[in-house]
C-alpha cells in the first residue's frame, strides 16, 4: 500500500467512526419526591438531561412521549415533564466529555427537592440492527421472580441474561468513587471473552448455573455510604466477537497481596465502550441503576 492510498485510508475510517459519534449537550430541571434524597434526585436529573440531550439530537421513537405533572409551590401550581425513558429516543449515550454538574435549587414547603443538571457528552444514533437481549439484576434468589434494583448491603446479586443470538457478553460495576470493575468476563477467563449460546437462560455469579464462576455463591453487595449509595451496571453484548478493556488487579492497583476484582478508570472504560460501539453496529447496550442502602 502507498504512503498516499494509506493516509486516504486513514482519513475514510476516522471519519466514518466521527460520524457515528456526535458531541451532545443538556439540561434538565427535576423535581424529586418527597421521599427521595438529595443524592438520589441528582442522580435522576443527570438522567434526565442526558435523555433529553439525546432526544433534542436524534429525535424519539414515538411522536407522543410527554406527560405533565402537576403539583404546588406553596401556593403557586406548578408543573413539568416527567421522565422520558431512554427507550424512546433514537441515540444512547457513549460516555462523559464533562463531569456531570447537579445543583439544588429549591426545596419546596412540601419537602420537594428541585435540581437542575448540566451534561455535555458523546453520543450516538441507534442503529436499527443493534442487538437486542434481556438482563436482569436478581436479588437474593436465582429466579426471575427475584428481579430487582433495590438492595441492601449484604444482599446477594446474580445476573439474569438471554440472547436471541450466539455472541458474546460483558458486564461492569460503577460504583460512586467511579471506579469500573470488571465482572463478566470472569477473573479466570484468560481470552478475555464470554460466549453465550442462543436462547439459554444464563444466571452468572451461581456456582450451580455458572460453570466460570468460582468462590462464593452471589456476588456480596456492600454500601461504604452511612445511608445510600447509587452503583450502575453496564452490559454489552453483540453477536460478533469482542473482548474485554485492559483492566488491572491486586498488587498493580497498591491493594498488595489483598485479593481485588479486575478494575480501570472510568475514563478508561469510556473511551474502550466508545471506541467499541462506534466499530460495531451491532453492539447492544443496556444500563441497569441499582440503589443499595444499609
């Protein structure tokens, strides 16, 4: 290949990853409910905004997707759109460009708390043959009856998965201090892939149902936070191969001989599930928000 036909290749496959990926922006105002905490209402209205960021980009998928609700002020009405679920839009978010910024700016008679969230990120359009899968979090019980996002420290959790096709699959843990810990693959896995087959129910982190899981049954769920702490989990799966981020553990992280789950920065992660989504059109991608209390 020439020098000239090389750099003209390089040009062609820079832009087309470009053009798969846009730089969003948004912002959104939430009204929590009186039950919900601080922490847990600036997590909804980061949501919110990066819903929104990718709505106002790439548009919905369904033309009627707004709903008011309305509530007072002391004795002033007010209302606003709730929730728009990020099924309905044509884009997902790839990753953080900005650190999200969630500021409180009223807290009503009533014990509303009102915040305001900014987000600037990169994000793409959905691409009609993404893979589509199911996956669920199983709290304390290996059945899919045990479904859940709420958990308590201590708790046990298993992952529910079902694909329509052979592939492959990868889970990550995020927690609050924004560290993204590997799950799937597991530790031991030494291809860094993890096939599954067509229409099997697959439930990891069971000795009995997870031939590649080894050590205790469930993985342990534990809250650092005295109250509340707020933990994502993202799985992608495709149907062609795939293998997962370059990740560190034990000793290369200073935990010394104290055994540690394979982990990486955030900003690490990102830019691996950025670049991946953007070279496979296949990719699916879901984000299940688990809420863990003491």
């Amino acid at each position: 290949m020439s020098r000239l036909s090389f750099l003209l290749f390089v040009v062609v496959f820079s832009m087309t990853i470009s053009a798969q990926t846009r730089r969003v922006s948004g912002e959104y105002t939430y009204y929590g409910s009186p039950n919900q905490s601080v922490k847990e209402v600036k997590d909804a209205a980061i949501e919110n905004a990066r819903v929104q960021a990718l709505a106002k980009e790439f548009g919905t998928l369904i033309t009627q997707n707004t709903l008011q609700e309305e509530g007072k002020k002391g004795a002033e009405e007010h209302s606003h759109i709730m929730q728009m679920s990020s099924a309905e839009v044509k884009g997902e978010w790839i990753e953080d460009l900005k650190k999200p910024e969630a500021k409180v700016v009223d807290i009503t008679d009533e014990g509303i708390i009102v915040v305001t969230a900014k987000v600037e990120g990169k994000a793409r359009a959905i691409e009609n043959d993404a893979a589509d899968f199911e996956v669920l979090t199983l709290r304390n019980g290996k059945e899919k009856r045990n479904a859940d996002t709420n958990f308590k420290a201590d708790d046990r959790l298993y992952l529910y998965f079902k694909a329509p096709a052979d592939g492959f699959v990868a889970a990550y843990l995020i927690d609050e201090q924004q560290t993204v810990t590997c799950l799937i693959p597991h530790e031991g896995d030494a291809d860094g892939q993890q096939p599954v087959k067509h229409g099997k129910e697959y439930i990891f982190f069971s000795e009995k149902h997870d031939a590649g899981f080894k050590g205790e049954d469930g993985l342990v769920i534990t809250c650092d936070d005295e109250r509340l702490e707020l933990n994502r989990i993202y799985v992608l799966y495709s149907p062609n191969a795939f293998v997962k981020a370059n990740d560190r553990a034990g000793d290369e992280l200073g935990y010394g001989n104290l055994h540690r789950p394979r982990q990486l920065s955030l900003k690490d992660f990102s830019s691996w599930m950025s670049k991946l989504c953007a070279r496979d059109k296949k990719m699916g991608r879901k984000v299940i928000r688990l809420k863990i209390n003491q």
